[in-house]
C-alpha cells in the first residue's frame, strides 16, 4: 500500500487547487453530499442519484472532492474508497493506514468543503490548522 507522508499530501493538495482553481466550490452552500468521485466515475457509488436523501454536492457531476482528488493524485484511490461513503479521517486511517498527520490534514479540508468553502479557502484552513497544532 502507498502511504505519503504530510507534505506530500499538502503538495498534492495545492496541486489539486492549482487545476481547479482557488475560488471553484464543490458544495455551495454545504448542503449536499459530497463523493470522493465524479458521477462520470463508474465507480460512483450506485444507486446514490435515485435514492439520495439530500441533493448531491453540484461539482459532483464533474469532479471528486478535494479528498478525492488528492487520494487519486497520491494513487491512494481504491474501488472501495470511490464507492464508499466514510469520512476522510475513517478513510485515511482505517482504510489506508495514514498517520494522523495526514489523516487531519485531509479531514480538515474534507470538513471546509463540505461546509461550501473554495477548494483555496478549504486548503488555507487545513494549512493553518497544521501549523497551530504543529503537525
């Protein structure tokens, strides 16, 4: 299993911002769910359009979110993870053994944009949670 280390989860993750842009919003407004997958993904958990509670997240019809996109940079991206409905800590952790470094970077900005923050603001938050808790 591939496991990276925090800084080269933050590369892939300014990477990430760098292609979609600081201002894109993946869940405006932070209602919806949120996918680690497009809906272009086969992998895109069935069912999930027909039977979803809430709405699903607007930038899911052509991007994975954030997590999603810098686990698929890391290649950390399993069929099971893309189809799976866990958090980003539950999934760092449990299911790809990350340290807990890693794993709060990515939960944090899981947490900023599912709440309707850009993809530059979800990373500015992520960074400066890293540096006041000295991960």
């Amino acid at each position: 299993m591939v496991v990276v280390n925090l800084s080269e989860a933050i590369e892939h993750a300014r990477a990430d911002v760098a292609e979609v842009g600081e201002g894109f919003v993946y869940n405006p407004g932070g209602e919806n769910r949120c996918f680690y997958v497009s809906q272009e993904d086969p992998r895109f958990p069935s069912g999930i359009l027909e039977s979803a509670e809430r709405e699903v997240a607007s930038g899911s019809k052509t991007h994975g979110c954030q997590v999603g996109r810098i686990l698929m940079r890391a290649g950390l991206m399993t069929d099971e993870i893309a189809s799976c409905q866990n958090s980003a800590i539950g999934v760092a952790q449990i299911m790809l053994g990350q340290d807990n470094d890693v794993a709060h970077f990515l939960s944090d900005i899981q947490e900023a944009q599912d709440g309707g923050d850009s993809a530059g603001d979800a990373l500015a938050k992520s960074l400066r949670s890293v540096r006041h808790t000295g991960r």
